[in-house]
C-alpha cells in the first residue's frame, strides 16, 4: 500500500500496537483504544491522511464537543490523535501532522467547575456507606489520594502513632503494583482523626 494510500483507521492501528511495544500499563493501554474506537477511527477512520487538514481536525473537536463529550475527555482524545497523525509523519505517511496547531480554547471561567460535597453531604454519604467500605472511602475523603493509590496502599505504608500514610506505590485495575507516576507522587500525608480512628 503507497503511503498517500493510509487511512487514519490504519495509523490508528499502528500507533495502538507500537503502544503496546512500548510497554505501556494496562489502563492507559484501555484509555487509548477507548479512544481510539469509541472516538477516532468511527467519525475519522476512512479519511486519508494525505487529505486531512488542520481544519477537518478542528471539526473533528468540535463534533466531539457538539456530541456531549465532555471538554476534560475531548482534550484526552485530541492528545491521542495528535500523537497518532506524529507516528504516522514518523512513518512517512503524511507530510506533517495536522493537529498540531488545533487546541481547544480555555472555556470561560466556572464552567466547568468540579463539584465539592459539603460537609453535610459528606456526613450522609459517610452514614449510609457500608461498614466493609468506610475505612476506603474514609481515607480517600480526607487524604485526596488517587483511586490507583489506594488500591496499592499496604499497612506498612501506614503509620497509625505517627499519624502517616506513606504513598510510596501504586496498583492499577488488575492489581498490579508499581511506582507512582510522578516523583510528586511519593508523598507523606498526614492522617485526619477521623482517617487514623477508622
């Protein structure tokens, strides 16, 4: 196949296996193909690259967009076309990747504004939780630590006269343990009262 005959569809294919080459975890493994099948290849999968042009990207966003895809997931997935168009410009697929120049603008201050439960919410999620669940749900109310830090989180990381959890690993969805992702990562967190007597 002339390179000026590759399909997105075909440079989505050759970036999710060199992905998996690369060893990269299992979630992030599962983000990109969601990305790439729930997302790219049914809206852009039998476009040409040698025909895409920045604006088709550009519409590509804005359908997401327009499609109910929140800002947060629309900014993901553009990541990982970006860097598809990139492998297949590495791949002498295309001449330059498109989608380089194409970023979604700043929405307007509070639009997307995260919701905090207030202390009352807090009181009634924590009062009809089941007893099995509390300590988790507990310590991840009152430490901010991540979904996949708390899965790796072992007693010997815990030091309950000190007051402090030591985040030191990581497990993602199949229980794997690993480093966390960033040096900021590791990290000691003070316990709450209500953490250390859970």
């Amino acid at each position: 196949m002339k390179s000026t005959d590759k399909t997105v569809r075909g440079a989505c294919e050759a970036w999710l296996k060199t992905a998996r080459r690369n060893g990269l975890e299992a979630a992030t493994l599962k983000a990109y193909r969601s990305h790439v099948h729930i997302h790219i290849e049914p809206r852009m999968g039998d476009r040409l690259l040698s025909d895409l042009s920045r604006s088709d990207i550009r519409d590509f966003m804005d359908e997401l967009l327009d499609d109910g895809v929140s800002r947060a997931l629309t900014r993901k997935v553009m990541v990982s076309f970006r860097s598809i168009l990139s492998e297949a410009v590495e791949r002498e697929w295309m001449a330059a990747n498109v989608g380089l120049e194409v970023k979604m603008k700043r929405s307007k201050r509070g639009t997307e504004e995260r919701v905090i439960p207030t202390k009352d919410e807090i009181r009634t999620i924590l009062e009809h939780t089941p007893e099995s669940h509390r300590a988790l749900l507990v310590t991840a109310i009152f430490t901010g630590m991540r979904v996949s830090e708390l899965r790796g989180l072992t007693w010997k990381h815990v030091d309950l006269d000190r007051g402090v959890i030591f985040v030191r690993q990581r497990a993602d969805e199949q229980g794997k343990l690993g480093a966390p992702k960033s040096r900021a990562g590791v990290r000691d967190i003070p316990m709450a009262p209500m953490v250390k007597n859970t």
